[in-house]
C-alpha cells in the first residue's frame, strides 16, 4: 500500500518571559504569549503582564502614581460659575411657577447640598427646572402653594421606588440625534427668553412669544437709555464668555462670569446708573412645611394625578439629561438608578421644606462642564454658595445687574443650542438631521417632555424604516414567474410585497415561484399576504411554489432515495492516486528534535 505517513503532532517549545519578574503561574492557568517590551516600557507593560500571569500584583507606588488628584482651586471656581447661572435661574423658575422666589433657591439648595452629595452623577447639576414651570403653575394654581409640598414629597418618594426596582437604565436607550435635539431646544429659548431680563425688560411669556416680541424689545431699548446700558453690560458679559480663554497668563484661569459680575457691579455702582439687580427675601420665612390639613388632601384623584404626572416627568426629565450631560465630557459616567433615587431625596427634601420640585438643569449642567469641573464638588458647592449668599449675604446679591446674569444665561443658551451640530448632522446622516430638528421645533413650540417623547417617537420610526430594507426582485423566466425577496419584510414594506405579487399573477404564466428564503424576518403581516395569495391563485389552477424562510417552509421537497449503505463487500477500491493518512495521538520522544528537524527528514514512504 503506498501513501504518505505523516504525525498528527509535532511538538514546539515556547519560551515565557514573564514582565517585571513576576512570579510564574501555575500549571493550570494554560500556555499564553507574553510580547517582549523594552525596560522603558516595562511600567506600561505591567497591566498587560498581569493579565498573561493570571493577575500579578501591581505595587502600591504605581497606584498612587496613576490615581487622580483633586484640583480644589478649580473645584470652587466652577462652583461658583454654576452658581451665578443658577441663581437667576432659580428665581427665574419660581417666579414663572407663580410661587415666591425663595422657594426656588431653597431648592436649588437641596439640589446642590443633597442631590449634588450622592454618587449618581459626577458634573449633572439639580435645582428647580424651567420644563416644569408650567406645570407647577397649574398645581399651585388649582391646589395651592400650601399642597405643593406633599405632591413633591410623594412623587420623590415614588423616584425613589423606581431606583430602588432599577428601572431607570431604561433612560439610556436614547438616540444621539434626539439629545442633540433636546441641548438646542432647550438652549434657543433660553436665549430668547434672557434676551429680555438682559435689557431690564419682562418676558411676554412662550419661547414663541419671546421671538416674536424682539423687534419691539429692540426698539425699547433704542429709547430708553437706562436700558442701554443694561443691555450694554449684558452684551459684554457674552462678549466676555467667548473671548476670556483666549487672556493669556494667569487671568484667563478666573471664571469670565466672575469677572463679568465684577465689572457689573462697578458700572451700576456709578452715578446716574439705575439697572436692576437681584432682590432676595428672608428664606426661612419662606419655607412651608406640609400640615396634617394637606396629608389629608391625598384623598383627592386629582392630586394623586399630579403626583404621577410630577414623578413621571421629573424622572424623565432628569435621566434625559443625564444623557445629553454624558456626552458632554469624559469623565465617570452616570449611574442611572442612583441619580435616580438621588432625585427622589431631593424631592422629598424639597417636599418637607413646601419647595419647588427639583430635576437635572442641563443650563447649570453644561456650565459646570465648561467651567472645567471634574468631580461632584463643584455641584455641591453651588448649592452652599446659593444658601450662605441668600442667608448672611443678601446685600451682596442685591449689588448684581440682572443684564449680567441674564448674559450669562445666553452664553450658557448658546453653547446648548451649537448651530454648527445641524449641518454636521445633515452631511452624517439626514435621516437622524431630521430627528433633530424635528425634536428642537417641538420643544420650542410646546414643551421639553412633549419634544423629547415626540423626537424619540420620529426615531423609532426611522429605525424601523431602515430596518425594514427589503430587496424584492419580480421577473419572468420561461414558463415560470419569479418573485424573490431578501431583506427584513414588515408592515412597512407591504405595499411594494403587493406589488411584486400581483406583477407576478398579472403576468399570465402558469407558474408562480415565490422565494422567501433570503427573508431574515418575515413580520406577521407580509406573511399572511404571502399566503393568502398562495392559497388564492391556487384555487385558481394555478401551480405555486413557496418557499419560506425558516423553519416555515411551506413546500416540502420531493423524497429523495436513500443513499446504499457501504459496506466492506460493496465499498470501491481506492484508485491508483489515493493517499492514506494515519494519525498518532502519541507524542513524540524528547529526542526527536523540533519541527524544522523533523521536516528535514526523508517522508515514511513505502
């Protein structure tokens, strides 16, 4: 019998140098490939050889080394950056919720003081929210400001409930285009709406509104000197938050809004100069805790739906933001079920205390990332400056132009709105372009929860759009006509299955031949049309063949024969070119050499 013998085994040595003289492992964590690394690159190899060596400790030195460290200094100036935004906004918010403005920087306290203090997210920043004006408005207005404070304690404890049964990962599933969507629509009427307050001016009232009345806000300020100046400081404030990184030296490390309130300050301090600047009452008068009178209240249907209503858009609101604040830096990511029971005890906080209802900012949020903030410091530290300036300092609070604070706002507007993200989105994909714009219009024309949830709707639809991609080819051959179908068959993609297969009854041949079986999902829908029209022609005399995709194959191919068994009497002979190949599982001696040695010697022919 000639053939060729050959060893199934050959046996190879593989030298292990392990990185930094680590001890070998043992036998049973297996053969690995360790790649050499230069003694400069020995430190930088250390994780990779741990790993090859089953986990090798790594010396405390390198851990000191590698850990972060906090820069304090800039903890605090972001701090107070966010706090010059936020305290505007904190007012801002109140007075538009038709409740004192006290309240509103009570909770912006608890935003900063309690929810800043938990590890849900590191740079997201909390206080009262200008998406839930209107409805606080309409709550105060049918129940009062008195049973505010039990619907806010109770939808915090629900928050709290929806963390603890972790359902806020959920919030994660969000599209890009429609968190870019949710940052302009939040940022153009912010912008519109501090437009006013920078000229000493009052807001008409909705971000269309807002736009419409500019023109006339212009004019006003033409004719009113005293406004002029107000909107001349609150332009230079803008002017100032762009320009300010570019200062060279040391300078340019102090907050432009810092400087910007500084300059302020100064120019209404001067003769003949008569803007407005912040007005602070007594906080602790201000505070109403919920009697046994409210609790009672809870039996009220409408009240338990303000309850829902505020727990359910709160929480939406917060985690949406969350996201959109995510994508704004590097840093830790957020713990979605933490921030969320973090929300919930400031709720109830805030509920305790007759509040306003607290959610993620994402005007304060992007400020302290700008500011350059990298730990949770800098949110809870804004939230001590809000409640020692209220309490021991007002008087320095009523030396603050409004104009000034109010430029701050439209710097932090603009940054949100980035008008250069639409014409990237349009050259990246114009699907999600429309995603984005569609959600920043609705916003700005209703609401921030009705925008998002309207945008999150137009995302889907467009995911499903473009996963129903289905290749339908219908010709004739012969006798036969063929329909062909690839892709994933839905609902959406029913007309032209339609189409495809009336072109083939249509066509007048005896034979139609459907295949399916390039289908990877084939919905409900297309597939009863599939078989209606299968059963249809028929009855009509028709002969169809159907071939479904899967395990729902409808035709069933012709039995072939059985193959005739081989057996040692019927097997055929090897032809004159066979080769036979015998396999030994038994390894090599030691002394056999390596694999070039074996090569190299004669083959075991015969």
């Amino acid at each position: 019998m000639s053939g060729a013998h050959a060893r199934g085994r050959t046996r190879t040595k593989v030298s292990m140098p392990w990185v930094g003289g680590a001890a070998k492992p043992p036998p049973d964590h297996g053969v690995g490939v360790s790649t050499a690394k230069s003694p400069g690159n020995a430190a930088a190899g250390g994780a990779g050889g741990a790993g090859g060596a089953g986990g090798a400790a790594e010396p405390s030195g390198n851990k000191s080394a590698g850990a972060a460290k906090v820069d304090l200094a800039n903890e605090i100036t972001a701090s107070l950056v966010v706090f010059l935004v936020a305290l505007p906004l904190c007012i801002g918010v109140a007075v538009a919720s038709g409740v004192p403005a006290e309240l509103g920087i009570i909770s912006g306290v608890i935003g900063g003081l309690v929810v800043g203090a938990v590890r849900g997210s590191t740079l997201q920043v909390s206080g009262p929210a200008a998406g839930l004006a209107a409805l606080v408005a309409e709550t105060v207005l049918e129940h009062g400001v008195a049973m505010l404070g039990v619907i806010v304690l109770f939808s915090g404890i629900l928050q709290i409930v929806l963390g603890v049964v972790r359902l806020g990962r959920m919030f994660q599933a969000i599209s890009l285009a429609v968190v870019q969507g949710m940052l302009a629509g939040i940022g153009l009427p912010l912008m519109f709406s501090q437009a006013y307050p920078m000229a000493d001016a009052k807001a008409p009232g909705t971000p269309i509104e807002n736009m419409a009345g500019i023109p006339g806000l212009f004019a006003d300020i033409l004719t009113n000197p005293q406004a002029m100046i107000a909107t001349l400081l609150g332009a230079a404030t803008i002017v100032l938050s762009f320009l300010w990184k570019k200062v060279p030296g040391p300078a340019r490390k102090v907050p432009a809004a810092l400087v910007a309130v500084g300059i302020g300050i100064a120019v209404a301090a001067l003769p003949g100069v008569d803007v407005k600047t912040l007005q602070v009452g007594n906080l602790l008068a201000s505070v109403q805790v919920p009697g046994a009178e409210q609790f009672a209240g809870l039996v009220d249907a409408a009240v338990i739906g303000s309850i829902l209503t505020f727990t359910v858009i709160a929480s939406a609101e917060s985690l949406f933001t969350a996201a959109a604040v995510d994508r704004m830096h590097s840093g830790p990511r957020t713990r979605y079920n933490t921030e969320l029971i973090a929300q919930g005890a400031g709720n109830t906080v805030a509920g305790i205390l007759g509040a306003l209802p607290i959610t993620a900012v994402v005007a304060r949020s992007s400020a302290n990332v700008q500011a350059g903030a990298k730990t949770r410091i800098s949110r809870t530290l804004h939230g001590l400056w809000l409640l020692a300036f209220a309490l021991l300092l007002p008087q320095v609070l009523a030396l603050i132009p409004i104009s000034v604070l109010a430029g701050v706002l439209v710097h932090s507007g603009w940054k949100l709105f980035a008008p250069d993200e639409f014409p990237k989105m349009w050259r990246q994909d114009r699907g999600e372009f429309v995603v984005m714009t569609t959600t920043t219009l609705v916003i700005v024309a209703t609401a921030l929860l009705e925008g998002v949830l309207i945008g999150l709707a137009a995302g889907i639809v467009l995911a499903a759009l473009r996963m129903s991609q289905t290749v339908i080819r219908h010709h004739v051959e012969d006798d036969t006509a063929k329909v062909v179908m690839a892709g994933n068959a839905t609902f959406l993609r029913l007309p032209q299955v339609i189409e495809a297969l009336e072109g083939a009854a249509a066509s007048g041949k005896p034979r139609i031949r459907l295949d399916l079986t390039g289908v990877t999902h084939l919905d409900h829908a297309c597939r009863n049309q599939v078989e209606e029209f299968t059963a249809q022609q028929r009855g009509l005399g028709l002969r169809v063949e159907l071939l479904m995709p899967g395990p729902g194959r409808t035709e069933v191919p012709a039995p072939v024969p059985p193959e005739p068994s081989v057996t040692a009497e019927t097997a055929p002979l090897p032809g004159p070119g066979a080769q036979w190949f015998y396999l030994d599982t038994h390894p090599l001696p030691d002394d056999y050499g390596d694999y070039d040695d074996y090569a190299r010697r004669s083959p075991l022919v015969r």
